[in-house]
C-alpha cells in the first residue's frame, strides 16, 4: 500500500470556531465537506485530543470559517500550533460572531457557516460530526484556499503541477539542519521553521508517528 | 442565510467503483475525506437515489479512482449522467481492478485506493460511509481534478480566481437558448449542452429543486 495516494485527496481549508462557556475556541481542519443539499448538511472531522473538539460535544454547535488565499500564515499558526485550552485565539485574529454568538475569523476568509450538531460518529482518533448548516453569509469574493495551495504557496515553493505533499518529498534538498522522524528515517523535506509551523497532528507520512517523534539533525 | 456561501468548500472529483454480482458499478462524487492516519480512514457521501450505494452496502467495499486533471470529459460524463443500473459504465473506460477485485479507471487518474467498509451513517437523502483504505496504489503524476476546475477549466471558461459557482453566475451571459429552473427562475449559466452534462443529482443553486424541473427556454 503505498500511503502517499491519499496526498492526492483535495480539500479546503477551515477555521472551526466554539464556545466554551463564556470563551471562544477554535482550531484549524482541512475536512469541511456538504453531505447533503435538503435539509444542507456537512460533515467535519475534528481530532479527539483537540480542546475545540470537546467543546463542541458539550455545547452541540460550531462554526466555520472558510479561509480564504488572503488569509494571513499567522491566522493559521495561532489556530494550528497551540491549544484554546491555553490560549485566547481569537483575540489574535480580527473576529466576528455568528447569530448564534460563534466566534468567526472575518478578514482573510470567503464565508462562515453556523451549524448545529445532528450526530457525532466517534471513528478512532477523531470524531466525525454531522451538522446542519443553520446561517451562512459571504464576507468576500476572495478565492478559497485550497490545502494544496496552502503548502505550495504559502512556504513559498514554486508551484510544481502536483499534489503538496508529493512535490515537497520530490523536492527534498540537501539543506543542513532537517527533520527527521525518529522512527522510520523518513526526512521532512521543508525546512526546519516550516515544520516547526506544522499542524499539531501532523504524522509522519511514512510510518504515522506524531511529530514529537521527529528530531532534529544536522 | 447565503447558501452561495457553501460553493467556497473545495473538494476533489473522484470515480467509486463496486461489485454487483459479477458487475461493475460505479458513479462520480466529489466528497472523498481522509478521516484519520492511525488506522487510513475515509469518508465518502453517497446519494441513496444511486444504484452504486445499494451496491456498496451489501458488498461493503468500493474503490475510489482520484481523477487527475488529464481526465476525458467522457469519463465524467459517463459515469455521472447515467445509472449503472442499465449501463456498464467501466466498459466505456481504461478500467483495472485492486486486489479485492474492484473495477477503478486506469486512465486521467492519479490514483486508486480500496475500502472496506467500517459504518454506514443514514444522513437524509445521503449514506455516509465511513471506509478503512486496504490498499492504495499511484497511477501517475498527473495532479489531482479539483471540483474548482472541473467547473472552471472542463466548461472552457476563462478562469476567474473565484469559486467555480459564483463566478458562473456573475458570467450569465444572454444567450439564445438556456436551461431554467420551472421554480424560482434560475437561469443556468452555461450552455444546453452543459446543462445536459451536469450530474443526474444537480439541484438549483437557489432553490434546491432536482434537475428535472429545468425546462429549456428560448
């Protein structure tokens, strides 16, 4: 089975937003997908070590932002690399709140959704939640970004005609200092500030260890 | 509520390939999700209207093919506006079967992946499947079809950086003849010809009403 094939998977890219009593909480998740037209429902995948994730099986509603090729790489820095359970993410990025008082991204996005909880399917590692959209608005006519734009774009390689994760392991240079996965050898290919920016669930795509399996080597 | 909002999601175009009996099956969607690393799980939402879904619920297994941007026109045409039921689609295509022995297209694909079967989720018009990836294979480097550009590029119009839908309603433009929808009035913005192309399951953009209730007017 040669893993790399899910690489060529598309998708989005989404700031999920929730409340957590009176605080906002949010995360960053590349699986926003409509299920259905009538009634318009969607399904999202949210990781069950992520704060957002219980928040949302409290509280049965959650919105999304969809990002936008202006969002700002440090939008989804705050969003990606750290907890809501420590952080106020929300006070770093320009914020607005839906009808139902869900915190939004609002500049560097196409749209928010509000939605509301129908089922959560518990599916390994993640929970996969089955919503209503109940609002939806526009915010501007910025194209959406894509997560393969997301890594070819925004850490600034040329645009090869290929999948993201396929041309970075083409691509690997013979840099210095590099990533490597503590595992099975596999060596990230970006550089080492870009993947300190990574997802905190990124996986090894080779053997699936979590990043903190990865070591630094010159 | 703004339900243009929804056409900012991103997804890829995809083949699902299954068994009836001897037969193969299959039909085009465009909500293949990787749902988690540790085991590979997908999702895919199928319309319980197609043949295939019935297919894959007995035989509890299918195989995705992820189309490339080489893929012919055809191939989505066949697969999308007719039933396998009548027709065997994957006779019209370069066809190959995984392992398991579950047809996928051979050709404009860059890939092809084998799932079991895990949970099937009832979500109103649609089944949820929630799917482990058994094997997956690379079929060339050709990158991955976006929906985007399936709208965009296939329909030959120019490419504006915005979301395929919304810029085809900004593009209407007057023509002689269009297909409109017999509810709220909506005017298909592409050609007959177009029209006719689009999937068996395409509802107005407005009013959500299926296809059938398009009539064509002068």
């Amino acid at each position: 089975m040669d893993k790399t094939a899910l690489f060529n998977l598309s998708y989005g890219l989404y700031i999920i937003g929730a409340k957590d009593g009176g605080r906002d909480v949010g995360c960053v998740v590349n699986t926003v997908t409509q299920a259905t037209s009538v009634p318009t429902t969607l399904i999202v995948c949210i990781n069950k070590d992520n704060y957002t994730n219980a928040c949302i099986k409290k509280t049965k509603e959650f919105s999304v932002s969809i990002l936008s090729e202006e969002t700002k790489q440090n939008t989804i820095g705050v969003f990606g690399f750290s907890s809501s359970k420590d952080k106020d993410k929300f006070a770093e990025v320009p914020t607005g709140h839906t009808p139902a008082g869900l915190p939004y991204v609002s500049e560097g996005v196409t749209s928010y959704l509000e939605c509301k909880v129908i089922e959560s399917v518990d599916n390994f590692t993640h929970t996969i939640f089955i919503a209503e959209v109940i609002e939806a608005e526009n915010l501007s006519k910025e194209p959406p970004m894509t997560y393969a734009y997301y890594h070819r774009v925004l850490k600034g390689k040329t645009p090869p005609k290929a999948s993201s994760y396929v041309a970075e392991e083409e691509e690997t240079p013979a840099t210095p200092s590099k990533y490597v996965c503590s595992v099975c050898g596999y060596v990230y290919p970006g550089s080492t500030e870009e993947f300190e920016q990574l997802f905190e669930d990124y996986v090894c795509p080779i053997c699936n260890v979590p990043k903190s399996k990865f070591v630094l080597k010159a």
